[in-house]
C-alpha cells in the first residue's frame, strides 16, 4: 500500500486489518480493499487520461466500490448507470457524456450491449470477472492519488432522474464530494463499529455511504440482489447496525409478514428519503424499531445532505408525528424559502427552497441555460416548495411544477398526500392534478389500501372532506399497488398517462 496521501488511504492504513467489505460470502479487510483500488486504478489510468469519462453499469456488487474508490484514484470522472435503465435511457446518457469505458458485469452486459448497439462512438466495455477486469485487478498501483491531488477536479457526472423532462448530468468535483461527506460524518450518527447494509443501489444514494463508512472503519455489507428477506438475514448473520432506503422499500420492510420473526435488535439507525413517507409505514416503523430513523433530505444537485430529522425529533413534544417534515438543515447548510421574485417569505408560507452550501453542484454537464437557471447569486434553486413552522422545522410542499391551482387556490400534493396517507388504511397516496373545465385543475388521487382493508372512494372522501375541505381530492383511483419508478420512488409519470390514456 502507498503512503496514505488521501483520506481513504490513511483509513485503510489506519484500519488495515479490519473487514471493510462483504458481498455474500466474499470479505475484504481495508488493506486488501486499498490494494485493489490502486491497482484497478493503474490499469485504468494507462489506457485513459485524466478526465475521460467512465460510466458504471453494474447490479450492487463489491465491484462496484472497487470501480468507483479506482476511478477516483485515477481522476476519472465516474457516471453511475441504473440498472433499471432502458437501454434507449442508457444509449442518451453514453452519448451525452461521451464516455470512454462502459464497465458492466454479466447480468447488465446484454442490457449493455443493446445499448451501444448503433452508437456512433461506442465506449470501451469492460465485463467484471472477465479478462479485461483481471488484467486491470493485476496492474502495477497506480501511485499518487490524482483525485487528492487537485479537488477542483470533476469527480462524477450523476444524470437526475428525468421525472420532470430529459435528465440532465450534475457535475461534481472532489471537492464538493468531500463536503457531502463531511456533512455526513458531522451530523449522522456512524461509528467505527458500525456494520452498514446497502440495500439501495450503488449507483445512488446507498453508493453516498460507502465512503464515509469507510473513512469512519465501518464494515460495508452488500444485500444480495437487494432482496427485504436478504436485508433480515444480512442484519441477523452480520449483525448490522445500520442501513439506509427509500420509503417504498420501509413501507414493505414493516408490513412484511416475517420481519416479526428475525432478530433485528442489533440495528441503531435507519435513514430514509428521497421521496414523502406515508404516514402509515413512519408510524409502524416507530413501532417496531423504537427512535432510530432519520429522515434525510437531499436532491442530486445539492447530492444527500441539505436537511435532516433526527431519531429525537420525528415526535412532536404533544405526541403527533411530524409526517412530511425534513427536519433542519445540516450544519454547514444555508437554506432560504423565497417567492417567485426572490424574496425570502414568511415563516408558515410556501416558498421555493434555495440553498447555499459547500457541496452543491457545479454545473449542468454541457447546459449552460439550465445552469444559469439553477445557480444565481451563489444559491441553488432547487424548485422544491417548502413551509417553516415555527420551532424551524421544514415541511415538504411539493415541486412548483406539481402545484395544483383549482378554483384559484394554490393546492400542494404533498399536503394532500400527507393527509390521505393518515387514514389507517392508506399503503401509499400520490396526487397529481388535471385539467377541468369549471375549476382549471382538479385534484385526482391514487390509492393503494393496506392488504385487507375494505376501503372506498366515499370512506376516503368521508375521511378528508372536514379537514382538506377544498382540498379534497375530486377522483380516487383505488390501486392493488402505485407504479414505481427506477430508483423506487412512486412513478407519477405513469399515473398521468393512465388518465390520459384509452379509457376502461
């Protein structure tokens, strides 16, 4: 191993005999781990300069880290692929960042190819456990850690999730990568003897982790094929302590018929995010795990950490959960909720989130309007809609695109979510607004009912009617399930087409 001239060098020098990995029954302790990055890191390093672009599509798998603490190492700029991507998403994104390599492994490698099937500049693929992969595993390490050597240096090209329009790559350099993880080690509770269980793709938000466990000397262990059985029996073998999802994997994580029949006691902290929580599966994870989640809000241009709620502070002092909330900003974090116009609003009204921090993004890659439209005056316009109450928690409104206006009152989804989601037997809520002819938008609401339960449109307008009053959805779609999206987030994409489409 090199002199530890980087962060995760020193770790891995400081913690060399400690296990670092496990995916299944394959373990590497810190140093081992080191030893593989920097020789990956060689390889790669003598056939690519410093700067090409090297996209990563790959299911969750020790590889993974391998390629991006390499990638890293050798100043490559990392483009995290899902899985779950079409191979026509995939193609877009090869082409917009130009890259380079295309590493995959054997279960992406035909989704791969279809991919670059007809691209005019096909990257290099590399298949993981194939020859290629070897060859980079047996190089001569790399040496000086080029990524440490200059932090104003791009690190990675994350492509947001295209919900709202084509996706658009957010450019990240060393150095705002080293904020978020400083946000992380500052006000998330990680310890060197944590065990962290990443059931989440690596390509997203579970791949934001993996670093700063490793600064701390935590053991990182894969779920296989990120499976909720394969999470419990990861918690019982490994005894992990932690782990982090999306709501709709905590959703079906606490209704589980079998999570009652797993020895869980050694988890000390779950995180959450990404999208609202249904009031429901919060109030059931409470129940079952007891003060240990943390809500985390954060967006790929400001990446993970802008706000959190804390394990302490999901009750509020009367009792009542605080559903919908984000919590405070983290402490290196300015947040301002500003109107149209630029102006910071009253506490208890909808503004626009801005943020300013250390971590948020450099640019759009290649869109120089989206980036001016994004970035002014040194604060990140995120077009999320918030509410401040007033002990300085922050309430989650929607995006300002989403806004319904019906019968000229503004009408937040979110909220409206938030309170069909309360019923005892809401699974999942997602509203979306249409066009009417008497009131310009009407409210439609799509339902999923807990397993069982005998609900109804009129139970539901019954339900909501005295406290949304307006509000109040107009149409209730009863769903056995809401559509997902890639990254597991409610696909409201699809919920509108299925209006707009044929009718049944």
């Amino acid at each position: 191993m090199n002199w530890p001239d980087s962060p995760l060098r020193a770790a891995a020098l400081r913690f060399a005999g400690k296990t670092a990995l496990v995916d299944n029954e394959r373990t590497w302790t810190f140093a081992e781990l080191d030893d593989i990055a920097d020789r990956v890191a060689g390889g790669l390093a003598a056939i690519l300069p410093a700067g090409a672009r090297c996209a990563l599509l790959m299911t969750n798998r020790a590889e993974y880290v391998m390629a991006q603490l390499a990638l890293e190492r050798a100043a490559l700029i990392r483009v995290p692929v899902n899985a779950r991507s079409t191979a026509s998403e995939i193609a877009r994104l090869i082409a917009d960042c130009d890259a380079a390599i295309l590493i995959c492994d054997r279960h992406t490698a035909p989704l791969a190819d279809a991919a670059l099937t007809g691209t005019a500049r096909p990257p290099r693929r590399i298949i993981v456990g194939d020859v290629d992969w070897m060859e980079l595993k047996r190089a001569e390490p790399i040496g000086p850690d080029r990524g440490n050597a200059d932090l104003d240096r791009i690190c990675s090209i994350n492509y947001t999730s295209g919900s709202s329009g084509q996706p658009k790559g957010v450019v990240l350099t060393f150095r705002q990568w080293r904020a978020v993880y400083k946000n992380m080690l500052v006000d998330r509770r990680l310890a060197d003897d944590d065990v962290v269980a990443h059931i989440g793709p690596l390509t997203h938000a579970a791949g934001t982790y993996v670093t700063p466990c490793l600064l701390r000397g935590a053991k990182n262990v894969i779920v296989p094929g990120g499976r909720i059985e394969n999470l419990f029996d990861e918690i019982e073998r490994q005894r992990v302590t932690g782990f982090t999802c999306v709501p709709t994997v905590l959703t079906r994580i606490v209704h589980h018929p079998d999570v009652a029949t797993y020895d869980l006691s050694s988890l000390r902290w779950i995180g959450y995010g990404a999208e609202p929580v249904p009031h429901n599966t919060l109030a059931r994870a409470l129940e079952l795990f007891g003060p240990i989640l943390t809500q985390n809000f954060g967006l790929t241009e400001a990446m993970m950490t802008c706000t959190l709620l804390g394990p302490d502070e999901h009750m509020r002092p009367d009792g009542t959960l605080r559903v919908g909330c984000i919590g405070r900003p983290y402490t290196f974090v300015d947040i301002v909720l500003r109107d149209g116009d630029g102006s910071p609003v009253p506490q208890g009204e909808v503004g626009e989130i801005t943020i300013r921090a250390e971590h948020v993004m450099r640019e759009y890659w290649h869109k120089p309007r989206e980036t001016a439209a994004s970035l002014r005056d040194g604060w990140l316009w995120t077009g999320d809609l918030a509410r401040l109450d007033a002990d300085g928690y922050y309430y989650l409104s929607g995006r300002s695109k989403d806004m319904i206006i019906s019968g000229g009152f503004n009408i937040y989804p979110q909220e409206v979510e938030r309170f069909v989601g309360s019923h005892p037997d809401v699974e999942e809520c997602a509203v979306i607004g249409v066009s009417d002819a008497a009131f310009g938008e009407a409210v439609v609401a799509f339902v999923a009912a807990r397993f069982g339960a005998g609900l109804n449109n009129d139970a539901l307008h019954a339900y909501c009617r005295p406290e949304l009053g307006i509000k109040t959805p107009r149409r209730w779609l009863l769903l056995d399930a809401l559509p997902k999206t890639p990254n597991g987030k409610i696909d409201k994409a699809a919920l509108r087409a299925s209006l707009e489409g044929p009718a049944t």
